[in-house]
C-alpha cells in the first residue's frame, strides 16, 4: 500500500481510496481528491511538510498527516 506521503517528487499517481472518517475525509474530498482522481506530486519540503501537488488543474499544498490518509497506484 502507497500513501501519497510516499509518492516522490515528478511523480503522478491516482488516488485508489482515502482513509480517516468524518470531517477529515470529507475535508479532502472537497479539495477535489477522490477515488480515480490523478494527482501530480511538485513538491516536497525539506522535512516532508506539506506536501504540494497538482490536483485537477490546480495547485494543492497537504499536511504530511493528511497526505499519509490517501492511498495511490
């Protein structure tokens, strides 16, 4: 199992399910991440936090906390 956490920098990966409950995984379904969306990793700061990424045409900066919820192929 990969986590978006994980993912490297250049790479783009689809989202295969988004873990947490209630007001968390909702939170990053509004973002726009949701299952069979593709994500384009940019960026990773120097200590992994956050994370910024590429999702539907836009630009998307993650906490490596919610990042770790998000499984990718």
């Amino acid at each position: 199992m990969l986590t978006l956490k994980e993912t490297k920098c250049g790479q783009t990966v689809t989202v295969t399910k988004i873990h947490g409950a209630g007001a968390i995984k909702r939170r990053i379904m509004d973002m726009g991440i949701t299952k069979g969306t593709a994500v384009y990793v940019r960026k990773v700061a120097p200590l992994g936090d956050p994370v910024e990424v590429t999702v539907r045409g836009y630009e998307l900066s993650l906490r490596k906390a919610d990042a770790e919820l998000i499984e990718v192929q």
